[in-house]
C-alpha cells in the first residue's frame, strides 16, 4: 500500500517524538520510550496530534527500545532484558496502531529502530547484528510491515537486517535513515554519497536518505549534492535547528515558517518522503502539510548535464533523442545502472564500447558518459584511440 500512495503523493511523516515529550514532560527525568508503559495516554496523544496536523507515516515510539535501554533501567538478566524490550515494543506498537485507528484516511505505522550501543555487546555475549533480528523479530511478531532504522552512521548491519527481515517477510517496505554532519561524514567517517550509492545497490532496501544532526537548511545542501537517480524512493527528516542551551535547558530553534519553506524546496529535488527530527513539533508538519499541499512527487531523474560534470563526459547537447558513447568499464558500471536505464527511458540511444579494445569510437556520437575506470581519460585521449 506504501508503494502505491508513494507513486502518487509526498508523503509526510510525523516529528519528533522524544523531544517533544521532553516539552511536555521534561520534569520527570524519564525518556520517552519508558512512557509506553507508564503514560501511555500521553505517547497515544502525541502521535494523534502528528496525525491531526497531515502526517499520514507516523513512527512507533521505540528509537531507543532495545536491550541498552534494559540495562539502563537496571535489568541485569539476559532473558528478562528480552520480556522487557518485547513489553516495551509491543505496547508501543498498540498505541501506534491506536492513533493511526482513529483516523479517517488510510495511515501508515513504521516500525522505528535506532542504533544500537554496540560496545555494549561483548560483555552480554551478542552482537549487534543478533541485536538487529531480536528487533525486527519483536516487530514482524507485532504484525509490522514498515520499518525505520533512524540515524544510523553505518549501513552494514541495516542491510543484513533488511535481507533478513524480506525473507521473512517479502513484502516489508525497508526505509533506512542516516546521520551525516554538514561536511557530509557520519560518526563512522563514512561519506553519505558512499552510503547513498551502497543503500541504492542494496535490494531489500526501499527508501533511504538523510535524517537527525542537520537543519533544513543544511540537510538540504547535503542532499542537492547527491545523486538521487535510480528506482529507490528517497527521505529526509532533518532537525527543526541546531542545539541550544536557554536557561540551563536544551532545546532546538523553532523557525516553523523557514522549516517548512526549506522542505519545500527539498521536495522539488525529488524527494518522496518528507518529515522532521530533533526539535520538530506537530506545528512543523501542519506548517509542512500547508507547503506541500497537492504536490506531486517530482521524477528524481538528473539533467544530463549533471552527469556529465559527475563522470567526465563531453559533447552534452540534449538527453532527448540523442545517441551517447558508454565507455564501459566492467568493474565500476554497474553503479551507473540506474542512471543508464534512467537515460534510456529518456529517450537515448546508448551505444556501449570499450575505449581499449575497440580502436575507433562510434561515430555520430551526440554525447559521451565515461563509467568508472575510464574517467581519467579526456575526449581527445578516446578520439585518437
């Protein structure tokens, strides 16, 4: 059902769900995930205020429910650490499901999981990946068919997790979120156009993109830099701001109004689904809802002219009706997939050669789009070959 609302409409998720409690309830010294089972009145609200204000995604209270949060509320004891994260997962679930119930328009329910404390493992006998399926398996027990994995700074055990979860379950939509500073890098040192390019090669991955760290504003560069292109459907859910301490409290600018005009400019890049992290509030979707309005998703195809600057071609005229030069390079094409495929729809006629074996290039060559290994080589290196 995703799929199809996705082929139609942007889609909007919800916003923040633990800062947001912290708003309501910062008092208490609680994180929102332990608000499951002890106010679950107020998680149930939260999530019907999102749906309230447009969201038609929102994401199960559970970022931080997994067998870290048991040790830190004290549960020192392997199989208990399992109930208490199950209790946790499947009480968060019921109070999705609860909001999303109520609601006259078809509604979507992720199932939310955050990064792990990995160094915690070693010491518990698991291992992260382990942890990943425990997860999953919580939420595919639940009857879950969307999955979330937020934030995270790596893509190796979200891929594992996606193939286990599709055989298991062959028709979950997968979405995967990473965190990126305004330089482009994760925690790990990863770059997110390497992450993007391997999460586009991972098939049990349907969506993926940027979330947390970042501003509108910044996220937006980040994510006008990549290559978008291919048959993924692509998500971001940056912060409302940047950290700031008022009065000895933390919190995050609220610039609703620049928000929403930002997300509105990362739409036209072809985004498909569209919300809010840190800091964002039920003002930021309505604010959000109001900007996107009846606008469809735009096609993520690049100008040819951007992929000429990327690969080193020349010769650019039109990627209508045009007949381009594919210097192919067995070792690096298959990334360069998407985009080949994409051209074709376009209505190109791609003519596939290799600059070492074949001694003379086609001829009445409009373009020219050099594939991995050959792109140090210029047009007149290619035309005296």
């Amino acid at each position: 059902m995703i799929r199809e609302y996705l082929k139609e409409h942007i889609l909007i998720t919800d916003g923040a769900m633990g800062t947001y409690y912290d708003r309501k309830k910062s008092e208490n010294g609680r994180i929102a995930e332990e608000a499951n089972l002890l106010e679950p009145e107020l998680i149930t609200r939260i999530h019907e205020e999102y749906l309230e204000q447009g969201a038609r995604l929102i994401r199960t209270n559970t970022f931080a429910a997994n067998h870290a949060m048991a040790l830190g509320r004290g549960v020192r004891d392997r199989r208990e650490q399992d109930a208490y994260v199950k209790h946790v997962i499947r009480a968060a679930w019921k109070l999705a499901q609860k909001a999303a119930e109520n609601r006259p328009e078809e509604i979507f329910v992720a199932a939310d999981i955050g990064p792990a404390a990995e160094n915690l493992f070693s010491e518990y006998e698991t291992d992260p990946a382990a942890e990943y399926r425990f997860l999953a398996d919580c939420f595919l027990e639940c009857g879950a068919q969307i999955f979330n994995f937020e934030t995270f700074s790596d893509i190796k055990y979200v891929a594992k997790t996606a193939r286990y979860i599709k055989e298991k379950c062959p028709e979950a939509f997968v979405m995967v979120s990473f965190a990126a500073n305004r330089n482009g890098y994760t925690t790990q040192g990863i770059s997110i156009s390497r992450l993007f390019a391997e999460a586009a090669q991972t098939p049990e991955i349907d969506s993926y993109g940027c979330n947390c760290l970042l501003g509108a504003a910044h996220m937006y560069k980040l994510i006008k830099a990549q290559n978008l292109a291919g048959d993924k459907f692509i998500q971001v859910l940056p912060n409302s701001g940047y950290q700031q301490i008022v009065r000895g409290q933390a919190g995050h600018a609220d610039g609703v109004h620049y928000f929403a005009d930002k997300m509105e400019q990362m739409a036209e890049l072809g985004v498909n689904i569209i919300g809010g992290c840190c800091g964002t509030t039920p003002k930021h979707i309505r604010m959000l809802c109001e900007k996107l309005a009846g606008k469809a998703p735009e096609l993520s195809i690049p100008e040819f002219s951007d992929l000429i600057r990327k690969d080193s071609a020349f010769g650019y005229r039109s990627a209508e009706k045009v007949r381009i030069g594919v210097a192919d390079d067995e070792a690096f094409c298959f990334f360069y997939a998407d985009n080949l495929s994409l051209l074709e729809q376009m209505g190109a006629e791609l003519v596939h050669f290799s600059p070492i074996h074949d001694t003379e290039l086609p001829g009445d060559l409009d373009g020219l789009l050099l594939c991995g290994g050959y792109s140090g080589l210029d047009g007149k290196t290619l035309e005296n070959n």
